[in-house]
C-alpha cells in the first residue's frame, strides 16, 4: 500500500492569513489529487496534478506536484472562512483504486 | 447533471443485523467504486465495478460483504451479518474514464452505526 502522509492535521487561522499544507509519500505517483470535504458531504475534486513539478492554479488556491512526484503541496492566499473544511490528498495505486491521506482539518475563522 | 446519489444518509443496526447501502452513480459512469471511512482512519477502497463487472475488489474486509451492480446501472453494499466494527462512512463513486487523470465524483455517504 502507497502511504499518503499529510501535515499538519489541523490548522487553525485567522480569516486573511496564508497556510500550506503538505502530503507526502515515499512512494511514487503517476498523479496526486487533491479533494475538500465538507461535513455530511463527500468528497469534492479540487485538481489533479500529473507532471512532476507541475503548479495548478484555482483562484486563491495554488497545488504543487513534486518533482519526484512522490509529495505535493497546496497553498492558500488570503484564507476566508468559506475555505473551512478537510483537505484530503489522494493518489491511485497500481490499479484505479485511490489511497487517500488522513486529511488537513483547516478551520478559518472571521 | 444529477450526482451520485447514496441512501440511507445514517443507519443504526444491531451487531448482527443485515444492511443494504445502495448507490446510484451518475448517468453514463461505467465506472463505480465503493469506498469506507473509518473513524480516526483514512479514507479506504472496498471495490470497482466496470459496467456490471467487479474490476478489483481487492479491498473487501471479509465475506461479510457482498457488493452488486445488476445491470451495471446501481449499485448495492451488503453488510450480513453486520459486526461493531463495521461502523463508519461508507462512500461512493463514480467516474467516466479510468485514465490517469481521471476524477471522481462522491456521493455523500451514508454512515453506518452498529451498536
């Protein structure tokens, strides 16, 4: 099993503060993705990282492929309260099957 | 277009009870898989259909578990008989291509109590 480990767990800022938050593997990727989680809701699709080194850009929020592709990054500009959520890194192993990382708790308060 | 559609949203069964979870994924996916979550742990895989047709299942805890998908449309996860740690969200998907940039769409889970 390709292990997705993803840091810090929780985090904690004020409404206007930027934060990044890793996921990291010792294994290699062919892709990464990065998904939101909302209470009593599933898993929203963010982006989906495929080229080592590759940078993504969705409004205020910026996702990183390493080089390696073995960790990625995403990085948020000017965090609102309405980016609350869990942040969940996830990556495909030899088949279709996707191994997910624990998650980032990301709590913005006004 | 619709999304992928789980009911019941909760279930309370007795430890050795039988549910049936069921997933309705969206129009045209001819892939659809089952995932669980839980508590305290990540996101897991249980299975993948293709159509009607079980591709992996790799990630199926034990015998307890039976997943369907007649006529490769719904699908249905049976859980008989149900134990204490079974507990947890179980999700699904959908997708409509398996490339390598593939993205999934969730359903928003139903979550599973045994007592």
């Amino acid at each position: 099993t390709q292990l997705l480990e993803q840091s810090p767990q929780f985090l904690s800022i004020q409404e206007g503060e930027n934060l990044t938050v890793y996921c990291n593997s010792s294994s290699v990727f062919s892709s990464l993705q990065w998904y939101r989680q909302e209470p009593g809701e599933g898993p929203v699709l963010l982006v989906t990282v495929v080229t080592g080194g590759e940078v993504k850009k969705l409004k205020r929020l910026t996702f990183q492929f390493g080089d390696a592709r073995k960790d990625s990054s995403l990085h948020i500009t000017a965090a609102q309260p309405g980016d609350t959520g869990l942040y969940l890194c996830a990556g495909p192993n030899s088949g279709y099957a996707l191994n997910f990382g624990k998650g980032t708790s990301l709590l913005v308060t006004p | 277009e619709a999304g992928v559609t789980q009911f019941p949203s909760h279930s309370v069964i007795e430890k050795g009870q039988t549910v049936t979870l069921r997933c309705d994924p969206i129009s045209g996916h001819d892939n659809l898989y089952w995932y669980r979550r839980v508590m305290g742990k990540e996101i897991k895989f249980l299975l993948h259909f293709v159509k009607e047709s079980k591709q992996d299942e790799s990630g199926m805890p034990n015998n307890r578990f039976l997943a369907e998908r007649t006529g490769g449309t719904y699908s249905t996860l049976k859980v008989q008989p149900a134990e204490l740690e079974d507990s947890g969200v179980y999700f699904c998907a959908s997708s409509q291509s398996r490339g390598r940039s593939y993205g999934y769409t969730f359903g928003s889970g139903t979550r599973l109590t045994v007592v």
